[in-house]
C-alpha cells in the first residue's frame, strides 16, 4: 500500500507502504492501524477523565495527546514536522513555518480562552469558533502523522469541558469531510466543518 502523504524532505513509513516506522518494528498495515486505534480509544478515556477547570487547551496540550497517545510506538510523537507534506492536491503548511503558524493560532485562541466560556452560549456560535479552528489547525497539519485523529480529540475536549457529548461525526460519510477538509485547506472555507459539528454537537 502506497504512503498517504507526500513527503517532500523526509519519509516516515517503511518503504512501499503506509506503515510508519515504529518501536515494534511492525511492518503489517492491518495491525499498525488496529494499535493505532486502540491507544487512541485509550486516550480518550484518559485525557476526558482528567478535564477539570484547570485543564488550558493550549499548544502544548495538542502536542500532549498526540506524544501521550502514540509515544508508545512512534519516537516522533507530540513532535512538530519541519518538512512540507501534501496529501492528494492539498499543501498543508510549509514544514519551515509550522512552530511560527502554530504560535499565531493558538495566541487567537488563547484570546478566545481557549473556547472555555461556550458551555452556555449558543450551539450555533460554538460551532462557527469550533469550525474556524478546526480548519485552522487541519490546515497547519503540524505532525508527521495522525493528524486527524488527534485534532479531533482536541476539539472533542473541548467540547466535552463544555458540557457536549463528544461531537458526532457517525452520519458524516468518508467522502463528504474530506470534501470539507479540501475546501478549508485550500480556500479557507470552514463552513462544511462547521455544518458537521453543528450537526454533531449535542449536550450532555
């Protein structure tokens, strides 16, 4: 199986596949994949279990569940890329400006606090801030790998410490948000996301 990413100055996988290479020295697609799912449900658990009023949802969390979910069996987890990385006809942010990009986003959402203040304001305006970040983060595409996943949790931490369930994506079809995730990356348009989240928040 071919890579998903373009890589232009660094390869993770093992050559010929979408493997990356790991502690385990696992070279098998089904069973890296099935671990990564795993740890990620773990991860889940651990990182909803420890929200509390202290908890900042800054850059250093974002790196913390992407290094304590998968640090386990990749050396480069909760480590930011500094190589550009495309996927299909989406360039996500060149490798040489992910720390400066990553800074200028999350000091936006620092001024927001962080989305802290959104479990009493409207589903709608939750959504429109969610949808916005989102796309900024998913067009920042700061890992080597994982990406998605862990940008989904954070965002299901957030809204989680706002009093939703986690936000729903199970009537999303495949096709459709990555259909979405293209208009954000590559016209800075948020409002497929923000139609999905809207659709898929739903209080505790």
């Amino acid at each position: 199986m071919a890579s998903k990413y373009k890589n232009e100055a660094s390869s993770i996988y093992i050559d010929g596949t979408d493997v990356p290479k790991n502690k385990f020295n696992l070279t098998n697609s089904i069973q890296i994949h099935e671990l990564e799912r795993e740890l990620i449900k773990e991860a889940y658990e651990t990182f909803y279990d420890e929200l509390d009023e202290d908890t900042v949802f800054d850059e250093n969390y974002l790196k913390s569940l992407h290094k304590r979910t998968f640090g386990e069996i990749y050396e480069w987890a909760g480590v930011y890329r500094d190589f550009n990385m495309s996927k299909g006809e989406s360039r996500f942010c060149q490798g040489s400006f992910v720390i400066s990009s990553s800074k200028k986003i999350f000091e936006e959402l620092k001024k927001d606090n962080y989305l802290k203040d959104y479990g009493n304001k409207s589903k709608e305006e939750f959504a429109k801030k969610l949808a916005y970040f989102k796309c900024e983060i998913n067009a920042l595409h700061p890992f080597c790998e994982l990406n998605g996943r862990i940008t989904r949790m954070f965002f299901d931490m957030i809204v989680a410490f706002n009093g939703y369930k986690f936000i729903d994506y199970s009537t999303v079809t495949s096709k459709h948000y990555i259909s979405c995730a293209i208009e954000c990356v590559q016209f800075a348009d948020e409002s497929g996301f923000e139609e999905i989240i809207l659709n898929g928040l739903k209080k505790r």
